[in-house]
C-alpha cells in the first residue's frame, strides 16, 4: 500500500532548516503554521457518534487556508454548485494570458501591484476588443482566477480567463460569438503588452529590460471552447479552486529531499523531480498570496453587484440550462446525514460535540470552547 505524504511532512522535516537560510515573510509564515495545524488536535476536534450503534468517530478540524492543500477540494466543489446557477446559454471560451519571466523579480518584491496590474491589463485589453469587434460592440462577462505556479512549482505567472460567449449592450441586448474562437491570440497579445506595460509604469515601478519586453512576443493561449455545462463548472472548479500542488502528487519526503510528479508538457509525460527540502519550500512558498488579495474575480455581466440582475436579462434571450441544477437543492445539506456509519453498516454518524482549541471571539481569547448538540 503506497504512503500518503503531506506538505506538512515536508515542512515537519525541512522548514527549521529552511528558516536558517531564507526569511519567511508574515504572510509566510502563517500559511506554513496553518498547514501544520490542520486537521490536528491544535485546532480543536468534532466528536461524532452513530444513531444507530455506539461507534464514535473523531475528526480534526482543517485549517481552511487557501494556500493548504488538504483543504482545497471540497471548496471547489461547493463553490462549483453556488456558480452553478450563473452559467450563461452559450459556449464559453477559455484563455490564458502569461506574464513574460522577465517580470518574475519585479513580482516576487511587488506581488500586490504586479498581481493586480495583470487583472487591469487583461480585463482592459479583452473590453477594448469586444468594444470595437463589428459583431460585438458590448460588454463581455468575465471570470479571472490567478495562478503563480508551472507544474515544477517554479514561478510562472498566468491568468485564466473563462469567458461566455457574447456581450450584452448598453441597450440590453445579447449579441453571441459566431466563430469558435473568441479574439485573434496575436492581436490580444499585443494590446496586452501594451496594457500590462503602462499599468506598471502607473505604479511607478521600473520595468527591468523594458526594451527587450517591448520587443518580445508575449504569450495568449486560446483552448477548446465549451458548449456543456457540466464542462463549464468542471473548469470553474478546476481552475478557481485548484492548488499549487496536489497532494497525490508528491511522491518521497526524506531528510534531504522531497521527491514528486510533475507534466512535462513539452512531450506530455509525467515525471519525477527530486528537489532538496529547502529548495522544494521555497518554490511552494513563492506562491503564498498578498493577506486578503482576490484570487479570482468577476468581470462585466458578471460583476458581483449585477451579475443576477444582468443574467436574467440573458437568460430571457437565450434561454436557461435546467440541467445544471437538476436533482440538487440549493439548500445546504445536513453534515450528519452525509456520513454512513463505518460499524453497523445502517446508522448515520451525527455530530455530537465540537471543540475549538485556542479559540478567538470578536478578538478575545477563550481557550477552548465546547458545543454540545442536544
């Protein structure tokens, strides 16, 4: 039977002696206490029992960081079913825009302003297109989701825009995308650059090797459109919810080392690599987001403050997926009815207790607190 590893193995093993080497930021080092936390007695437990039988189970509460690995699962599902009364009648589109590697230092000292200038320069290059296309001439609708890492974990700084095919104007009216693709990749391209290089300059941040970025080809990468909305929310969850590294992926942890998977997409295999613990944490590390930085946005008709209001005027025209909600309540589902129990075979478990180690309450410590359900 194949061990299961975790990053708060790798982190148990290596970070003390990472610490000796590299200066862990606040933001840092409060992710790297999280992860070691989570699902642990230091977080407080829920004790569950059976309705039927004795049998009781303890389960350790999860720590819910973004940046931890054990808990980005099931989120992405739940936030996949709460988007999944937003998806539009129409084929969605899928695109990727990379910041040059000639930026990676200029972020790593100013991840909040890099970070944000790369939403404003997409979401401006993709309006002015939408804006001027004969066919269009409206406002498009957008989700964005940021993602800072390759598959080797090395810095690699890229945005994923899934898009609905269309836009609504000014007057209210939708006008759909007639071609299987969206924009010209290499039109996008150049406005991007364009875009990404004024907004940095707007925050008065010096390019390194500006001339030789003005010059260079930047990177729009255009997928497969979607049509099925089950493929629609398999990407929303994919891509806004997804990781740095699974898990499942990391394959030996030593003294010395951490080994694990990656995809090569240069021939589309999957490897290994072997990286010293040291090295392998300051690659995970680089990832860690500025404190209450937005990950994922929305954009146009899609904007939180008018999305519901903006897709019923869409749906009135083109219609409503029914499929997407088929069979599930928008209501959440009782956590005691979700597990089945292990002993008898016949019984629910139900939650019975919970307690909080160390917990806060509008600022003031409290120790541990338990909650009994009756």
């Amino acid at each position: 039977m194949a061990t299961t590893h975790h990053f708060a193995d790798v982190l148990a093993q290596h970070l003390s002696n990472y610490k000796k080497v590299h200066a862990l930021t606040y933001q840092q080092q409060r992710v790297c206490q999280h992860i070691q936390d989570c699902r642990t007695v230091k977080l407080g437990a829920q004790q569950w029992q059976c309705d039927r039988c004795e049998h009781n189970k303890t389960v350790y509460c999860a720590c819910r960081d973004r940046h931890c690995p054990q808990c980005q699962g099931h989120v992405s599902e739940q936030w996949s079913e709460q988007q999944s009364k937003d998806v539009i009648n129409a084929p969605y589109f899928h695109l990727v825009f990379t910041l040059p590697h000639e930026l990676n230092g200029l972020a790593r000292q100013y991840p909040r302003e890099i970070y944000s200038c790369l939403f404003h320069a997409v979401w401006q290059t993709l309006s002015q297109f939408a804006q001027r296309k004969k066919q269009l001439q409206g406002t498009l609708g957008m989700t964005a989701v940021l993602h800072t890492w390759g598959q080797s974990l090395a810095q690699h700084i890229h945005l994923h825009c899934l898009i609905p095919g269309g836009v609504l104007t000014s007057s209210g009216d939708w006008h759909g995308v007639k071609k299987p693709y969206l924009f010209a990749v290499k039109a996008l391209a150049t406005v991007f650059r364009a875009k990404m290089l004024a907004a940095i300059r707007a925050h008065k941040l010096t390019i390194p090797q500006s001339e030789l970025l003005i010059k260079k080809s930047w990177c729009v990468h255009s997928k497969v459109n979607l049509t099925d909305p089950k493929t629609v929310l398999k990407y929303l969850g994919r891509y806004t919810r997804k990781g740095m590294l699974h898990e499942g992926r990391l394959k030996q942890v030593t003294k010395e080392s951490v080994t694990f998977s990656y995809k090569d997409y240069r021939d589309s295999k999957i490897k290994r690599m072997t990286l010293t613990g040291i090295e392998f944490i300051r690659r995970y590390l680089l990832h860690v987001l500025p404190s209450g930085f937005m990950r994922i946005r929305h954009y146009g008709f899609l904007a939180s403050a008018c999305r519901a209001k903006k897709r019923d005027i869409i749906s009135a025209q083109t219609g409503k997926y029914e499929a997407v909600n088929q069979g599930k309540s928008e209501t959440t589902v009782p956590v005691s009815v979700n597990w089945p129990c292990p002993s008898c075979k016949q019984g629910r478990l139900i939650m019975k207790s919970l307690c909080i180690k160390d917990a806060k309450i509008d600022g003031l410590a409290t120790g541990s607190i338990i909650m009994n359900s009756g």
